[in-house]
C-alpha cells in the first residue's frame, strides 16, 4: 500500500496539472497517459471520430481528428442519447485574466462553435471575473471589465446568438443558479475539495467556495430562462484537461442532487513557443501567438522563438532530418494547417531532411497570419450592442433548430 502511495507521489512530483498551474518534472512534457490514469477519464480513439462524423453528416474538426481533444468522460453517453433523438447543450468558459486572448485560449471556442454548427444545440458560455478576480488580485471593476473585452473575442469566433448564452459570473449568479450553488456545496466537505484542488491553509475562503460556481452550469435548471422544464437535459462540456478537477467534484455530486453527470471532452495543450513544457503562457508575451499580434510580431516571434527540431548545421539536417517529437512549428501546423495531405508532405520531407527548419516556419507565419488576420477582422465588428445581446438573459426560441 505504501509503495504504492509513494508511486503515486512522485508521479504528482513530475507533473503538476490543475486549473492554476501546468507543470512537468524538470521542464519536460506532459505526459498525458499518466494524466489518464491520474484523472481517470478515457482516451478518445477513432471510432469515436468516426460515430460524431456519421451522426452529424459532416467532416470531423481538425482538432478532433488529429487529436488534439484527445480524452472524454461520458462522451458515449451523449452520442446514444442524440442518436435516440435526446438533445442536449454545451458548456464552456473563460477565466478573463488578460485583455487579449492567445491562440491556446482560442482552441476550446473554436471547437465549441464546430460543436454548435454540427450538433445544433445550445451552448452556454461563462465568463469566471469573480475567478479571476481572487486569484489574480485584480480589482471587480477590472475584471469585469476584461470579461467584456474577452467577450468580443469568444463572439468574434461565430457562434450563433439564436443559441447562444454568454454570461459573467458577477452579472447573473443569483436565483436558481445560486441554489444550485448551495445544494453543491453541501455535498462536498472541505477535506474533499484540498484532495481535489490542493488549497492550504494559506488560501483565503473565497477560492476554497469558487468550485460549486464552475459546477452548476452543467445543471439545466441553473438557467430557467433557457431550459424551464428541461432538468434532464444533458450537457457536454469541451476543455482543456486542466479544468478536469472541477468536473470529477461536480460529476461526484450531480446524482446526488438529481442531475446527470456532465460530460467532457478534453484537449491537449498549447504547447508555448519555446518547447512543449506545459501550456502557453499570458504572463510572457514572447511564450504566446495573441489574437492582438500584428504580422510583423508572428513573423518575428515565430523566427525567433519557435523550438525547433532541425539540425545544427544544413549538412546534418540534409543527412539526419529534424526530431518532429520536439518541433514546435509542426505541432502548431498539427493545430491550424487544415489540410491532411500538405501536413503530411511537410512532415515527410522535413522529417527526411529534403525540407528546412526556415521553410517549416515561413509556412507557419502564412498559416498563423491568416488566422489572427481573419480573427482580428471578426472581433472589430463586435460592438458593445452585439454583446450586450449575447449577454442578455433571455429565451433562445429556436435552440434546438
């Protein structure tokens, strides 16, 4: 039993995943299938692929299909209730920290809205500034204030105000979404939610009663205006795997307080410029791709920041090829290049040596370039009115259409 305990602890030494902090043992990659394990969610393999392919009739997300969501929970059990004829609507979120968003921030709206067009349901969107907020010192105000401004970035990415709810945590929580709130909280001690979140004795009380906030969304009845009646409504919620912690205490619970356990599809993540040692970060603007970078910034941090795999000289890269495992500009074209062969031929001729690290990275800056460009041309059209709109509380009539 010991031995065990003790195998498990340093596994939890080599990486740290949770909602907060993304780290592994001396700045190596994540290992996910240990993450797996640790978590205990599934592996998302291609029959899945191939059932959402056939269910909604139309080609798999690159991101599905390449893996980048990669691990579900329950996912099967969403797909047998659609293909029965059972709706049901999506949950995401984003913890507004910063007033640009990165492209690792933009991976779960950009799947969302594939999710939406394909499934036709509804999707609820929260916007945690009361997080952000306790966790980053910033003031209400200013947290309210990036939600807004992050919230013209998540409508920028097309999704349908006919089905879509965006809402702040400091604007709407109240009513049947603070009962639900309570009714949570009653089901998990405080001993539950240290084992889940490791909180310590040195956190104040306000992040040790946020977890039941990001809980209750996955619960119909915590939006009366959208699903009055509906309390067997399921809901899948699309994340990256660090949100987990949050969905194992709310699926814990769910049963206990009358509701189906939410389901989950999980990604990888955004490996930053520099390596894949975790995720993108917003504190270091040289780690990260944002939204706000102009042309001339993607060329020059893409150049000058982007860890490659290719050789030291172009003699050895000619004879040896470049380690596509560690090379930062094929993982990012395995996210944004959208067509299968190209990717496929770059990847051969650079693995082989036939291609160069230069040549790699000038077809990511047209790849990474098209992509802010169309994004930053989508956001200017967002005006206040369009969010007010999509954070109004009212019915969505025709969500199911």
């Amino acid at each position: 039993m010991e031995k065990k305990e003790d195998q498990q602890l340093q596994q939890e030494e080599e990486q740290v995943v949770n909602p907060w902090e993304v780290s592994a043992k001396d700045g190596g990659k994540i290992d996910y299938d240990k993450l797996i394990d640790k978590f205990g969610c599934q592996r998302l393999d291609q029959s899945f692929v191939d059932r959402v392919q056939r269910l909604t009739s139309r080609p798999p997300h690159v991101f599905l299909r390449r893996g980048v969501f990669f691990a579900h929970r329950d996912l099967n059990e969403i797909l047998d209730a659609y293909e029965r004829g059972d709706k049901f609507y999506l949950y995401t979120g984003r913890g507004p920290s910063s007033e640009a968003l990165h492209l690792g921030h933009l991976i779960p709206f950009m799947f969302t809205k594939y999710l939406q067009d394909a499934f036709k349901v509804p999707l609820v969107i929260q916007l945690t500034d009361d997080e952000k907020c306790m966790w980053k010192n910033l003031s209400v105000e200013e947290s309210q204030r990036l939600a807004r401004e992050n919230a013209k970035d998540i409508i920028a990415c097309g999704f349908d105000i006919s089905k879509t709810f965006i809402f702040s945590d400091f604007d709407y929580v109240g009513g049947a979404f603070y009962k639900n709130m309570v009714k949570v909280a009653k089901c998990v001690t405080y001993n539950k939610v240290v084992g889940i979140f490791g909180f310590t004795g040195e956190d104040h009380i306000g992040k040790v009663s946020f977890p039941p906030v990001q809980a209750v969304p996955s619960f119909p009845s915590s939006f009366p205006h959208l699903f009055s009646s509906k309390d067997d409504l399921r809901c899948l919620i699309p994340c990256a795997i660090d949100q987990d912690p949050y969905f194992r205490m709310t699926r814990d619970v769910a049963p206990r307080i009358g509701y189906h356990k939410p389901a989950l599809i999980e990604s990888l993540f955004f490996p930053a410029l520099q390596g894949e040692t975790g995720k993108m970060s917003a504190s270091d603007p040289n780690s990260a791709i944002y939204v706000t970078d102009s042309a001339k910034d993607i060329k020059f941090k893409v150049n000058k920041h982007a860890f490659t795999g290719g050789q030291e000289s172009i003699e050895k890269h000619r004879q040896y090829g470049a380690n596509l495992e560690v090379d930062i500009p094929i993982k990012y074209l395995n996210f944004f290049l959208e067509d299968d062969a190209e990717l496929e031929h770059i990847k051969k001729e650079y693995g082989a040596g036939r291609m160069l690290t230069g040549e790699v990275k000038k077809r990511l800056i047209e790849v990474l370039t098209e992509l802010v460009e169309r994004h930053r041309r989508a956001r200017a059209a967002v005006t206040d009115e369009m969010v007010d709109a999509f954070m109004a509380v009212r019915p969505l009539p025709n969500m199911f259409d």
